[in-house]
C-alpha cells in the first residue's frame, strides 16, 4: 500500500496573530507579502497531523510505504522534518511563482501521484493555515479520479485492506464512512497531536535528500501552470478591542451587574 501525503510550507500562525496584535505585521511595497523575515515557516499543522494519520496506520500494522509530497520555493526544511517523523520517501515539486493558486498546485500534485506510481491512499490537511481555502485536495482528487472523504478525525484500515474506515468531524457530532482505495482523505486537528521526532530521527533525516520533480518533468501544459486566482492586495486589518469592568463590592452584586449589562446589550432576554 502507498500513501502519499501532501504538505505545505506556511508561516508560523501563532508568530504571525503576535506580529498582528502588536502592530507590527507590515505589507511589502508590492502590496501582497510580508516584510518580516523573521517569522518562521513550518509545516501546515493540518497536514502534519495528516502525516500522523498516515503513521498511525503504519503502527496499527498496515503494510505501506509513506511518501510526502510538496509543492513550494523551498520545501527542504519540512520535507527533512516529514522524514524525520518516518516518511519513507520525500519529494519537492520547486516552484519559481511563490504563491501558485490551488488549481496549479493542485495540478503538479496529481500529476506527480500518477506518475511517481499512483497511490492507494492520498492524505491532506483539511486546509491550510495561511489562506483556510482547503480546496486542494478537492481538485487532486477530480483530477486523479479518486473518492474523497473530508475532516477526518481517525482513519483505519478496515478488513481485507483494500477498504479505509473514516470517522468524520460533522456538526452533528462523528459520522463513519467506509471507502474503497484509492482515495483522498482530509484529516482535521480532532486526530489529536501529531508526534514529535527524535534526535536521533532528525540527524538521519538530514541526510535524506529529496527527490526533485520539476513541473517540466511532469509534462503540464502550460495552462495548466497558469493561475486562474492571481491576489490583487493583501493588508492588515485595524485590531481594536474594548474592555468595560463592572464594579461592585461583593460576587453577587458583579453578577447581577452583568447580567444587567447583558439584557440592555439584547444579549439575553
């Protein structure tokens, strides 16, 4: 069984939101990135939890071999990461447009899984942390042809192994769903925390090299490398907040003070 898992490279959201509240994020002269250079870039933390996913189904004693795929300027750091954690094999697909849009990253992804071998099992993030549009793995998976099942919270070879057993995230509480390989599945931040390499894990890991597909070598028409979605303007928004205390001299007389406030805001009847 092959699973292939699909990462990206993001900027750190947490070091991003700090630089936003502090005023502090600025917007280049072309009006569409960043300026800091000192916020790290990791991996997309949905994706890696969908590499955990991949891991999991390798402890649970599923017979596979685990490749991760990205798309990106320069993926080498997560990619050395995902092997780090135990992916058998890692691959770079180098783009020069640093912001391709998801119907051509979608592309070189597809296009990759089918002719690197195929892969019984295609695994996402749900979405990714710095544009939350989470349509890739759509497009991968009507371009490959495959089923796909979202917002995965546990995925499980199910008897025979030619079958994977999903439990969604709905707003109706988990939903099981079975479907038949291959298929493309989103894994959701409910599968839990991902693992944590060793140090022993990451010095072999560096010396793990990536195999290099240009999207030349993949053969796509030139339209199909073209965006369709090209970003116009970026910008930071005005964060304003406003804090009212309320007085009073015991517990009580907080909490009817509250609820006051409450009911003159229309908040509760």
């Amino acid at each position: 069984m092959r699973i292939v898992v699909c990462v990206k490279e993001v900027l750190d959201p947490d070091a991003v939101n700090n630089y936003a509240l502090a005023g502090r994020l600025e917007i280049g002269d072309d009006g569409k990135s960043l300026t800091q250079t000192t916020i790290p870039r990791l991996m997309n933390g949905f994706d890696e939890q969908a590499l955990e996913a991949a891991l999991r189904l390798r402890d649970a004693g599923a017979e596979c071999r685990i490749g991760v795929v990205s798309v990106g300027t320069d993926p080498a750091t997560i990619l050395k990461h995902a092997a780090a954690l135990g992916a058998d094999e890692i691959a770079a697909v180098p783009m020069e447009e640093a912001s391709p849009d998801y119907h051509v990253v979608a592309s070189l992804l597809a296009t990759y899984v089918s002719s690197s071998g195929g892969a019984d099992l295609v695994l996402c993030g749900r979405q990714a942390s710095d544009d939350d549009q989470g349509v890739v793995p759509a497009l991968v998976c009507e371009t490959l042809g495959m089923p796909l099942v979202t917002n995965a919270r546990a995925v499980e070879l199910a008897e025979g192994g030619s079958t994977i057993r999903v439990t969604r995230v709905t707003p109706d509480g988990d939903e099981v769903v079975e479907v038949s390989c291959p298929a493309v599945v989103t894994v959701s931040n409910e599968l839990g925390e991902p693992r944590y390499p060793t140090a022993a894990k990451k010095i072999a890991a560096r010396r793990m090299k990536p195999e290099i597909v240009t999207p030349e070598a993949l053969s796509l028409s030139a339209e199909a490398l073209r965006p369709r979605v090209v970003a116009q303007r970026q910008f930071v928004p005005t964060v304003s907040g406003n804090c009212e205390f309320l007085s009073g001299e015991t517990p009580a007389e907080l909490a009817d003070a509250l609820v006051a406030r409450l009911r003159q805001d229309s908040v509760i009847g």
